[in-house]
C-alpha cells in the first residue's frame, strides 16, 4: 500500500495465465459493449465471463480489496487500442475531470494480454503525479518527463493505477496491434485499513513514503510527501501521522498559555532588553 | 518564406534557469522530426543552460506567483517552465 501512495500505482507482472492472454485477445478484437456506470461487479460481468475470472485472479482480487475494499461499482470498462504505425500519441492526461475529493479514490486497472515491447507504444505513466491537481489533458504539452515509466511487460501483466496518475497511450511503431483492457471500480467503503497492516510500522513504510521521483522540482517535491502523510493518515486513520514532521511542523500554533514566570530585571552586569534588540537591529544577532 | 520555428519547452527543477531539467517537450515547424508524448527518457540537455549554450533562444519564461490562499500546499503544474525557440533555414 505504501507503494501505492508514493508511485500511484501498483504493477504485477505476467500473473494472468497464458490461455486466459489467449482468449482475451479474440474477446477484445471483437469490442466489449458498454455498461451503465456504477455497476455492481456481479451485474456487470456474470460467472464465468472473461472480465469476472480476471477479477477473481487471486493476486488480482487481492489487490482490488486492499485498494478499494469489497464490493467496488465498476464505473465503466474501454478496450485500448493502439494500432499499428498510427503516428501519434495520446497527450498525457489524468482521467476523467479534475478530482478534489480528499482523500478517497478509484482505481483503473489495466490489463495487457500480451507481450508488449517498447516499440509498441506501451502505456506511459508518471509515477508519483497521482496526488496533483488537473484537469484531464491540460498537461498534454508535457511530452516526457525525467523518471518516467513506459511499459514493458510480459503477457499477463496488470497494473492498478490511482484515479489521479498522469499517464497514456505511446505512439506504437511496430506492426501488431497494441490491446488494452482498462476497468475503472468506485469504492462504495471508506478506503481504511483494507489492506494486510501486519507491517503498518516497519521502516520500510516510511522509506516507501518519503520517496521521491527524479521530476519532482526541489520545492514542490517536499509538498507531494506532504499531501503523501495526509493521505496515509486517511489510510490508516491515524490522524497523528507524519512524515519527517512536515504536517506537524507547519501545523503547530499552540494555544496554552506559558506557565507565569518572574519579570526579569535589569541589573549593571547583564544587557538590557532595549540593548539586545539594538544589537539585532544591527545585524549582530 | 524558408525560415521555420523549432520550439523547445523545458521544465526545471527550481526558478534558475541553470537548474536541472526535469520535463521537456519539442515542436519541430520544419516537419522534419515529429516529437510526441512518450519518446524519449533522457533529456536533450542537462540543464536550462546548457539550451542557450546549444544555441537555442528563451522565449518565455514562467512568471513567479504566489500561491492562492488556501491553496499552498497543493500540487498541480510544473511550475518553471521555460520555452525556447530557433530558427531554422530550411533550404540548408
């Protein structure tokens, strides 16, 4: 899960077996129909349909339960086709319109089931952008960004992505079509504590956290750990966490009054209050 | 008319124009390459400097805003973003 606060995202390569990768591609070549938006797991894909024995993956099931809790909406499904030699790219966007819920989140996941190279134009994404503010394609003149990700992955391969991470489409220069199956799930629980706690209080959490990325700017790369704490207090619903004190540092107005203490008094053998002050006013201090 | 815009858009790391390239993005009016979303992992300069060193000219650069109130901790944009220009003779 900490993983999944600092990158966004969560990838789990090649877990799909290779006959469902089979059947996958023949079902997405033939086009999936829509279905309303918020649909109930079970009403959108019934027992035994390809979608429902993605899911039931246990890897798969797992993670969407640590994520998103049980009994997720399936906002909407697309297949992704990037065809061959098609010359462009998708400008980089965060889906859907801007997002300014708290803390709570959907995920996407996208499943790949085949092998895709980097000439096939597999998804880019920024890792670590999930938690900035955007509106869909306005960050379309970005075109690269230092520590970016772009997908390599063996057949199989399913990665879940937090509502908010910047990502899309390469331009795919080989010759094979390029498939994609993307899920969006709501989450119909507060997102807490849903995942394996056993290690909550490990080291490794906190170095997970604090992690940076190579396109964070200086300063606003101390905001994203920032919004990074809250977000783990809402996880966790400690309301005291942080992470190397940034939350508590700027947070901190004391409202109890100092116990009373004597009225110093001057005396020839220690400055006065009116001398110190003229001292910093000279730039001694 | 032989003379066409190349446009360079890079994202650094501080308000220095000598800080570290951290995005970047290109523009070609010559029609010669074709730069898009996703092509390249290593940026084509080091640093904003070393652009101008390269030839290239600042067109623009981010003006320094303060936050809004309310709003200092948000995260959104990159915030120094610096465009480049050069122009090229395309009969050469």
């Amino acid at each position: 899960m900490a993983h999944f606060v600092a990158h966004g995202s969560l990838r789990l390569d090649g877990i799909v077996p290779p006959e469902m990768n089979e059947e996958a591609l023949s079902f997405l070549a033939a086009g999936v129909p829509g279905i309303p938006f918020g649909t109930p797991v079970p009403d959108a894909y019934p027992e035994g349909s390809l979608p429902r024995r993605l899911l039931g993956i246990p890897q798969v099931e797992g993670a969407l339960r640590s994520l998103v809790g049980p009994d997720p909406l399936v906002d909407h499904h697309a297949v992704h086709i990037r065809e061959p030699k098609e010359g462009s790219a998708q400008p980089l966007h965060a889906d859907a319109i801007i997002d300014v819920r708290g803390r709570a989140f959907d995920v996407q996941l996208m499943y790949y089931p085949q092998d895709v190279t980097l000439e096939m134009g597999g998804t880019l994404s920024v890792p670590g952008s999930h938690l900035r503010r955007v509106n869909e394609t306005d960050t379309g003149r970005y075109q690269n960004l230092l520590g970016q990700s772009r997908l390599v992955c063996p057949a199989g391969t399913v990665v879940f992505l937090h509502h908010g991470l910047w990502h899309g489409g390469r331009r795919n220069d080989s010759d094979t079509v390029r498939y994609m199956f993307k899920i969006r799930f709501n989450p119909t629980v507060r997102q807490q504590l849903l995942w394996d706690t056993s290690d909550l209080h490990s080291p490794e959490v906190h170095e997970e956290l604090t992690r940076t990325f190579p396109w964070y700017e200086q300063a606003t790369g101390r905001l994203e750990i920032y919004n990074r704490a809250l977000m783990w207090r809402f996880l966790t619903g400690d309301a005291r966490f942080d992470l190397d004190h940034w939350v508590t540092r700027v947070t901190n107005e004391p409202t109890t009054a100092a116990p009373s203490t004597p009225t110093p008094t001057s005396t020839p053998s220690s400055p006065s209050t009116a001398n110190a002050t003229t001292e910093f006013e000279r730039g001694n201090a | 008319m032989s003379t066409r815009q190349q446009v360079l858009a890079l994202y650094l790391g501080t308000s220095a124009l000598d800080a570290k390239v951290v995005g970047w993005a290109r523009y070609d009016g010559t029609g010669r390459t074709t730069p898009t979303t996703g092509d390249s992992d290593e940026p084509p300069y080091v640093t904003g400097l070393d652009a101008l060193l390269d030839g290239w000219r600042l067109i623009q650069a981010s003006p320094m805003l303060p936050p809004f109130p309310g709003h200092e901790y948000d995260v959104s944009f990159l915030k120094h973003e610096f465009l480049f220009e050069k122009l090229v003779d395309t009969r050469i």
